[in-house]
C-alpha cells in the first residue's frame, strides 16, 4: 500500500478542510523521475515530504492526523491511537485516505466518520460512525486529475 493523499474536515484545530498530498501533482522531469518512486504510467510518489512554518503554525497537528490515518489503516482501534487526541471535541470528523494498493493495482479511496463522546467523568470517547470504500483499477485512468475521483457509489 502507498499512501497518495489524505482529506479532512471537521477537525477542531483546522479552520478550513486539510489536504495533504504524497504524489507529484506535476509533470516530472526526466532527469528527476531518479529520485521519485514510480507507483505506475507516469505517477510518482515523493520519498519524503516537508512540513514548515513558523511556531505554533500547526506542523505538529498535521503529523498527528497523518499519524492517525496510519493507525487507522494498520486497524488499530481508534480509542487506543496516541494522536487521536487531534480530533478533539469533534462534532464529526470526516477522513479521506487515498492510496495505491500495489497486490491489485487499484486506487482506493476509503472515508472514514468519526464523532466524539464526553464521558460522566470528562474523558472523550471516539466512535467511527460509517466507513465506505471505492476502488478504481488503474487501467481505467487516464489522466493525474481522475485519479483521484471516484463515483458517488462506494463498492
């Protein structure tokens, strides 16, 4: 599995929807395709991303939901994921993981709905509330743009 994009909304420290992509979103240079990895055509994953910006400008709440999209993916149960402290008191928290499953040469799309509880006692419980998930064999795209768009039926 190779992780292509995360989306999320909801989440109390982010004002606006977070989307956080690993391919390159550009043509690439043949003479940088060498330091890229090829998932498949002309698609390229970053090796590594950076993440910049001056104190208390969120870096460390980025890591955390992309810490919690791992977890979640390697099924752990969401009560027990250090990071998952990263959605708060949400009313709803909406997670899209895109990825590349490299067994079936699909890309998957996988939404996850997450609320929250506050307890008797003050702590907040997480619930994931629905999941839905779309596969796309990778013969069907042809362009970087629909990789990435999927129906509005899950399968």
């Amino acid at each position: 599995m190779k992780l292509l994009r995360i989306t999320a909304g909801g989440l109390p420290l982010f004002k606006e929807k977070l989307d956080i992509g690993f391919y390159a979103q550009q043509r690439v240079a043949e003479e940088h395709k060498k330091f890229l990895y090829s998932l498949f055509s002309n698609i390229y994953l970053n090796p590594a991303n950076g993440f910049i910006g001056i104190n208390a400008s969120g870096k460390t709440s980025v890591l955390k939901v992309i810490l919690l999209v791992l977890d979640l993916m390697n099924n752990e149960p969401i009560n027990h994921i250090e990071a998952s402290d990263i959605l708060g008191d949400t009313k709803e928290a909406v997670l899209n993981t895109y990825f590349y499953s490299e067994s079936d040469k699909e890309i998957c799309r996988l939404e996850t709905v997450i609320t929250s509880k506050k307890s008797v006692m003050g702590k907040t419980s997480y619930s994931i509330v629905a999941e839905s998930p779309w596969t796309k064999k990778v013969d069907e795209i042809s362009t970087r743009k629909e990789m990435l768009e999927f129906d509005g039926k899950s399968r």
